[in-house]
C-alpha cells in the first residue's frame, strides 16, 4: 500500500518537472517594433483606440445623449486640475491678501473719525425700501460666500476640525442653501440697480475724489454727492459681477439648459479673440463652474474692504444703513455735495410751509 503511494508521487513529480522543461525550452513569440503576432498590442499603443474612447465617436451609443459614448473625459482632468490648482491656491491668496490689505490699513490709518464731531442731529441718507435692497443682497451674499468657500476648501480647512460626519451633513445643508438663497441675491441686486443706477453715474466731482484718494490721506476729504466715486466702483463691480455670476449660477442649477460661454466666445471673437465656438455640453459646465468660483472669490475679497468700510473702518458709516439716519456732520465731511442738496430742500419745504 505504501509502496503504491510512493510511486504515485513519484510519478506526479515526474509530470510536473517534465512540463516545466518543456516550457523552458520554448522558444520566445517574437516582437516587431513592440508588435506580436496574433494581432495582439503588446508594448505598442493604437491612438486611434484610445482616441475613441477619451473624445467618443458619433452613433457608438443607442441612447439620445452622444456624450454617453465617451468613456474617459480627458477635460474633466483639465478642470479638476485647474480647479484644485491655480484657481484654489491663487483664491486663497486674493482672500488673505485683501484681509492684510485691511488690517495694515486698519493699523497705520486707524478709524477714520467725524472732525467735527457728532452733532447729534441726523438727516436721512437711505429710505427703508433701500435699506431692504441692500440688506436682501448683503445677507444672502455672506451666505453664499461662506457656502461657496466651504465647498471649495472646506474639506482641507474644516473636515479635518470637525469631521466626515458633521462635514458632510453641514456642506448638505450649505448646498441646499445655495441654491435658493441665489434668487434672493438675484432680486437684492436688481432692485440696488433700480434705486440706484441715477445716482452712479459718472459725474466730474469724482475726478476730484479720486485725485485726492477720498480723503484717505490726509484729513481733508473731496467734496462727493450722494455716492462718491470709490462707491460708484464699487456699485458697478457688484453689479456687473453679481450679474456675471448669476447667470453662470443658474446655468449650473439647470445644467446643460443654458450654454453661454460658446455664444460670448462667438462675440469676444469679433474683436480680434480667437476662442473656441464649438463647445460640448460638458464643456460649457465645466467653464460655467470655473468661472463662478473665480467670479465668487473676486467678488468676496472686494466685499471685504466694503465691509471694513462700513463698520469699523469710519465712524457713523454704518448708520446709513443701519437706521438710515445720519450725522450730519458726517454727512457734510464725506458727502458734501449730497449734504448741501438735502439741506436746501429741506430750507425750501420748511419755507413753502411757513407760507
């Protein structure tokens, strides 16, 4: 019995070390120019293979969406790498520049303070229906702003403090957020431009303003009318921005609906651009994305200094829109032009009333 056994292991050996001879001593498929025959690859590449399958090939796919036959989108690493890379690292250096350009201004010019004093009487600078404008518009940006950033550095800035959970559920919630606080900026910044539009338009006196820097330096300030001209660069920034990226915001909540990017390359290439006019569908999302994230960081890093202007940065600024009530003395130093008509019109009622 255990003579039988030995010599079926014996024999099994045998088998084994012959087929491992044998496999030795095959010789080697040759390769041409990295080729085998059997028309198989080997080392080499076929482009135009991997070609149909990174740009996709019309009527591959049975389905209405051509973009389905596309298996490897080489864009989307374009975008993910612009997105990660210099729209990110320069965003956070426009976001930390403008908060020093701030503090240093903070620092060496301190609190821009009334001359005069407060005189404790008060004349009226917004009416409520621009308070209301201003606010819907201020308090949903600051929202958006903290939502937008969260998105796009919270998970190296805030997913490391507070977790994966409260993370997750957080940037849900800031998601949701987002997209319906956007219509209440939408209107905030429709209804400034109707109340406000007249009253920012260029005029000479803002020639005057900004050769003497607003009154910044020094402690004379130039003569302005109901908005100076920092103020009228700022109205026209916001405008022009928010509508900028309102509009590639709503083509992102509704994508694929609303190309605009091959439409204002068409007219840009009218005077002298050479841009792309023939976009896919996910190119046009792609771009309305990176757009929004640097229109969004521009916008924030302006609404910084606007913020620090209107609260800390001077005295009785924040009045204007806090009561709509302000100083007068306040009134005749930073809008002096805007003083002088507020007072003569209330002179002229006072005196038809007398009568």
């Amino acid at each position: 019995m255990i003579a039988r056994r030995i010599a079926t292991v014996l024999a099994l050996l045998a088998v084994l070390v012959t087929a491992s001879v044998a496999v030795m001593h095959t010789p080697a498929i040759a390769q041409t120019d990295g080729k085998v025959p059997g028309e198989t690859l080997g080392t080499s590449s076929d482009a135009d293979f991997w070609r149909q399958i990174r740009q996709g090939t019309q009527g591959q796919v049975s389905i209405p969406n051509n973009q389905s036959g596309v298996l490897i989108q080489s864009e989307g690493d374009n975008w993910r790498s612009v997105r990660n890379g210099p729209v990110s690292t320069y965003g956070a250096w426009a976001l930390l520049g403008a908060v020093i350009a701030v503090a240093a201004f903070f620092a060496i010019r301190g609190r821009i303070r009334i001359h005069g004093g407060p005189s404790g009487v008060t004349i009226e600078r917004f009416k409520a229906v621009e308070r209301f404008a201003h606010w819907l518009m201020a308090g949903s940006f600051v929202i958006l702003g903290l939502t937008g950033l969260n998105i796009l550095y919270g998970r190296y800035v805030l997913k490391p403090v507070i977790g994966p959970d409260a993370f997750g559920a957080l940037t849900l919630f800031g998601k949701y957020a987002h997209n319906y606080l956007a219509f209440a900026f939408m209107i905030g910044l429709v209804l400034a431009f109707v109340l406000w539009v007249a009253h920012n338009l260029p005029h000479k006196s803002d020639l005057v303003w900004l050769a003497k820097g607003g009154g910044m330096i020094g402690s004379a300030h130039p003569p302005a009318r109901k908005f100076n001209a920092g103020q009228k660069i700022l109205f026209w920034l916001v405008m022009l921005g928010g509508l900028s990226i309102s509009m590639s915001g709503i083509s992102l909540m509704f994508p694929f609906e609303l190309p605009l990017f091959a439409k204002t390359f068409a007219v840009l290439n009218l005077v002298g651009f050479d841009l792309p006019t023939s976009l896919t569908a996910m190119q046009e999302m792609q771009l309305g994305q990176l757009w929004h994230t640097i229109m969004a960081v521009f916008l924030i890093a302006v609404i910084i200094a606007h913020i620090y202007i209107g609260s800390l940065g001077m005295e009785g600024a924040f009045d204007a829109m806090g009561t709509g009530q302000v100083d007068v003395n306040w009134a005749r130093e930073h809008h002096s032009l805007w003083a002088e008509e507020v007072e003569e019109g209330e002179a002229a009622r006072r005196h038809s009333a007398a009568e």
